[in-house]
C-alpha cells in the first residue's frame, strides 16, 4: 500500500499495475479482459480495482461491443482520466 499525505491517492499494488498498462496505452486505451489476461488478474478482483480508480476519477471506462469468431463480447475500454 503506498502512504502518501492525500488519502484519496492511495492505491494497492493491483491497481498501481493496472494504471501503469493504461498509462502505457496512451490515448488508445486498453480492453478490460485483455488487462486482466495480460495482467494475470481475475476479471472480478480487476473490476473491484477499476471501481476504486473510477471512483476517484484516475480512470474512465467506455462500453465497448466487440466480435470474437462468431461471438459478441461486451467489456469496457479504458482510460486515464
């Protein structure tokens, strides 16, 4: 856990891995279930770390619909706010 003066900027280090492979993404942003497969992260464990950084405005997440094969898949890409 990084201790720092602003309560409000503490992250753990879950959420520090994922703001910096956001950060990396620049302005194209990155897909959620690919951040979880690149980051080794359970798809639940990383929305519960996104919540946190949404909350505090650090990310923004826009719905994205995408087509795998013949599937559809809907998850989210994000972005440094």
């Amino acid at each position: 856990m990084c201790v720092c003066e602003q309560p409000d900027l503490v992250v753990n280090g879950a959420q520090y891995c994922v703001l910096e492979h956001v950060g990396r993404a620049r302005e194209a942003g990155v897909l959620q279930n690919r951040l979880s497969k690149e980051l080794g992260i359970d798809q639940r464990n990383l929305f519960h770390n996104l919540k946190h950084l949404k909350v505090r405005g650090i990310v923004r997440c826009q719905i994205v619909m995408l087509k795998e094969g013949k599937m559809n898949v809907k998850t989210n890409l994000i972005h440094l706010s």
